[in-house]
C-alpha cells in the first residue's frame, strides 16, 4: 500500500526506515521529509497543517494509511478531519483523535487525567490571570525548586524551574499576565518538584489493548554533565539500564494500565503512540508528562530495537487487533548521538555542506534538520544528523556512535561527548 508520513526531523527518517523495510508499503511520501528521507522515500512539499492539501494529496496518489509524526497536525485534530469526511474515513490515521492529542496540547488536561485515573504524578494546581494572586499564594506554601507549566504547546519552551521564590512569583506573572508564552501561558499549572532520573517509556494502542516499546532516555541539555539550556535532544539510549523488570512491572500497573483503561472510559479515540515521560522517585514511577507521538531522538533508538513489521504492527492499530499480534523486541542496545549546528539551542546557521556521510560505517545515520543544494547535503536545522548504533551495551554503542560522528564534518557542527555519564 501507499503510506504518507507526516514530518520532517530525525523521528521521521527513522520510522521511514522502518516503514520502507516492509513489504506491506509499496510506496512512501513523506512530508515534507529532509535529504536523507528523500534516499529511500518520496518527499512532498506539504504542510502537516494544511488539512485541506494533505487530503487532495491523498487522494491523487491512493494513499491508504497516515502516519503521524509531530504532535502539531494532532493536536490541530487531523485524525477527527479523516474520521469525519467521507472520502478519507476509510484511510487509517496512525495518531489520537483531537480529544486524546489533548494529553499533550494541554498540560491541565494531562493532570486532571492523571489524577481521575490514579496515576502517580506531582500534585499540582492551575491558575489563570484571574487568579494570578492565589498562584502567587499557592507558591508560597511549596518548597523551591518550583515547577510552573505553561498549558498549551510552547515549543518545548514552556516549562520554567526556579529556585527563588520572589523569581517564581515574578514568571508566574509574566506566563500568565504578559503572555509570555502567548496564548499558551493563559493558563499556567504549578506543581511540586520530583527530585529524580528521568526515562521515557512508549506504548502502541488501538484504544483496547496496547504493547509496550522499548524505553529509553534521552539528553536534553546542550552542555556535559546536563548543563545549558534545553534542546530537543541531543542523543539516546535504549533500553534503559535502571529501568529494570520490578520497575517496568510497576509502570506498567501503576501508569500503562490506567492511562489505556482511563482513555477507554472517557471514550477517548486514541490509535498511536503515546510516549510517557516519566521520573523514578527512590524506586517508583512518577509521570511528568504525556506526549502524544514519538519521542525525537528517542525514536532513533526505539525503532531500531523493534524487529517486528512496523506497517503491519500500524494495520493492527487502525483494525483494532494489536491485542492478537506479537512485538519482538532486539535484545542489543541501541544509542544515537546527535550532531547539531554551533549556537544551537539559540541562533545558528544553515546551509553548511555537510562531508564524510559516505565513511559512516556499522552505524544508520538517520538525517534530523538536512536539505540538497546544489547536488550536496547541507545543514537545514538546528538538529542536523543522529548517528545509531547497537552493542551489547550502552557502552560499546556509543563508542560506535561516536567513531561515526568523527568522520561526519561541517562548518560549527557540535554534539556532546559525555551521553551515558549518569548511568
Ligand atoms: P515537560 O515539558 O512537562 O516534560 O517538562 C520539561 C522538563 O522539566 C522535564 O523533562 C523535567 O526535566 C522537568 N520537570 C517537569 N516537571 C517536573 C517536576 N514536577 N519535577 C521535576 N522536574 C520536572
Ligand atoms: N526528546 C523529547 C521529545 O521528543 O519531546
């Protein structure tokens, strides 16, 4: 069949992959894709976001099934678009309903279903700019670090953690009273600090039953030993060492269980991926937060690990009988480094001539922010390319990561040397 895969980063180069290692897709568009997706798949100039395009594309070239890689085009509700027009409603939608991308598209939303289902998380409260004081009051009676959410999408940006409390109150302010996040920080959830290590852990369901995929743990911070701002990654590993059977069996009962059954009785339509960030307090598991896709670069590690048919895994999602099939899982271990433009997370630049691609040996370099010009591959984002490689642990896969990253150059390239430091 003819699979279109919406987006364009490291996540979508790896599940295109996968998806084109299956002999149940004849032929893969991604859009809009990036130069390595454009290797072994059809890139398309579309905008996950433009509904209307998407659907003449679809139906121009037959495709038969959607798979959905960044949380945007879910949370602007592309699935109920399938659902609800009759010319599309029969073509699968690998992603949850509009209702369901809520987990992510809203962090209150998240907390009140957190807590409806028992699950363990921080113990939070949500104000507005109505209620600016008693946030102000409620951060007076916890103590610091203080944790403050924006509601809405921020790009990864909206969490703020500060460690003085007239701080706290003056950015809980400036989220909720300036928008400082725009309409995203009308809303802002306050809650208590987790001192831990955190892991996520992803789960495939058609709403009824689900499988759990491999864990893994990313590195979030530009800088060695965690330190800097925020990136959106900058490597993986998987499995995840501390993330042992008692403790999975625990995610599993005390997160995975009630989230499925808590979608089910809400009547929440969900067939894809939900990724669960969570922290392990001493030895139990807290969730931090949902996301309603793939985790990125945590997928660069994740689907390498999966050796079942993915398409056919995603059929089983959309007809509802994941219950009846099987997940094999490659006992290796699976890491990626990521190569990233100078000055990221702030401003950097693109179109640098990337060199040395070609060396790549024992490793699959999956292409993060890439386009051509001019007959060669140049930087096009801040994330530029992720490097995997399996071992028989953390340890020897990096190693391979890191032999490959060597021989890969451009002008100002960056990564971090030190990923596994804490495990
Ligand atoms: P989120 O976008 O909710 O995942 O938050 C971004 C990051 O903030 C997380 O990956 C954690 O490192 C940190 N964080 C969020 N909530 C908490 C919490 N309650 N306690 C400690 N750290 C947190
Ligand atoms: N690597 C974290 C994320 O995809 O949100």
């Amino acid at each position: 069949m003819n699979i279109l895969l919406l987006g364009s980063g490291g996540r979508e180069h790896a599940l295109a992959w996968k998806i084109t290692q299956s002999t149940k897709c004849s032929k893969l568009f991604v859009a809009p894709g990036n130069a390595g997706i454009g290797n072994i798949a059809t890139n398309v100039a579309l905008n996950p976001t433009d509904f209307n395009a998407v659907k003449q594309f679809v139906l121009d070239n037959h495709v038969e099934m959607v798979v959905v890689g960044p949380e945007d085009p879910l949370v602007k509700g592309i699935y109920d678009f399938f659902k609800n027009d009759t010319a599309l409603n029969s073509i699968p939608v690998i992603g949850p309903s509009q209702h369901g991308a809520q987990l992510e598209g809203s962090k209150e939303f998240a907390k009140q279903f957190l807590v409806k289902n028992n699950i363990p998380t921080a113990k939070y409260q949500a104000f507005t700019k109505d209620t600016v004081d008693a946030g102000c009051a409620f951060l007076a009676t916890l103590q610091p670090p203080y944790v403050l959410k924006a509601d809405g999408l921020a790009a990864g940006k909206g969490v703020v953690i500060l460690n003085d409390l007239n701080d706290a109150q003056e950015e809980l302010k400036n989220m909720l009273v300036d928008a400082k996040f725009g309409d995203a920080s009308s809303k802002v959830v306050i809650e208590e600090f987790l001192d831990g290590i955190e892991l996520s852990c992803f789960v495939l369901t058609d709403g009824k039953s689900y499988k759990i995929l491999p864990t893994a743990k990313d590195y979030k911070r530009i800088g060695e030993g965690d330190t800097g701002l925020n990136t959106g990654g900058m490597g993986a590993v998987s499995p995840v060492p501390f993330a042992n059977e008692e403790f999975m069996q625990k995610v599993e009962q005390q997160i995975v269980i009630p989230t499925i059954n808590g979608l089910k009785n809400d009547a929440i339509e969900y067939k894809g991926f939900v990724f669960i960030g969570l922290i392990k307090v001493g030895d139990n598991p807290f969730v931090i937060e949902y996301n309603v896709r793939m985790g990125d670069p945590e997928t660069e590690v994740v689907i390498p690990r999966i050796k079942s048919d993915i398409v056919e895994l995603f059929q089983a999602v959309a007809n509802e009988t994941l219950e009846n099939t099987v997940l094999e899982i490659d006992e290796r271990t699976a890491t990626t480094v990521m190569i990233v433009s100078g000055g990221y997370p702030e401003d950097y630049e693109k179109g640098k001539v990337i060199s040395g691609l070609d060396q790549v040996k024992n490793s699959i370099v999956f292409h993060a922010g890439t386009a051509e010009k001019d007959g060669n591959v140049v930087t096009n984002g801040g994330r530029v390319i992720a490097v995997t490689s399996y071992g028989n642990n953390f340890k020897e896969a990096l190693k391979q990561s890191y032999e490959n990253v060597e021989k890969i150059n451009f002008d100002k390239k960056y990564f971090r040397t030190d990923l596994g430091f804490d495990l």
